[in-house]
C-alpha cells in the first residue's frame, strides 16, 4: 500500500478528517478535476483514511496539477 490516497471530495473535508483523529499530512492538494490527493505522514493513518473514506477513493489515474514536480528517478534528498 502507499501513503498516498486521491479522494473525490474536497481538501478541507480531509484535513477536518485528519485533524478529528490525529493523522499527519504530509502532502495536500487540489486535483485539477475535482477532489485531492493526500499523502499522509505514516501507513497508520493512511490506512485510517482509506477505511473513514472508502466510497470516496478515486480508482486508476488522477491528472494532477502543473505545479507539482517530481523527483527525477536515482536521485534522492540529502
């Protein structure tokens, strides 16, 4: 599993949800076609997500923003 859930409702929905059971966020955003992604600081509370939010999981893949940017593979932060 990942800690990264993309779910079809709104950033603030998820964010009370965390905060209501004190889950860490690591990573919140809006998805450009409606919903967020979340990725969540442990697989603890991602799995509590995916269980308090099950109906609201997108399945397959999600268009995200143009202002995301992603690691280039082999290189990690020092």
């Amino acid at each position: 599993m990942s800690r990264a859930i993309n779910l079809s409702t709104t950033p603030e929905t998820v964010q009370a949800l965390c905060v209501r059971h004190n889950v860490g966020i690591s990573t919140l955003e809006a998805l450009p076609e409606g919903g967020c992604r979340v990725v969540l600081l442990n697989m603890v509370g991602a799995d509590m997500v995916r269980l308090k939010m099950k109906d609201k999981i997108i399945k397959g893949t999600v268009i995200r923003s143009g202002q995301y940017h992603a690691r280039a593979a082999g290189i990690r932060p020092r």
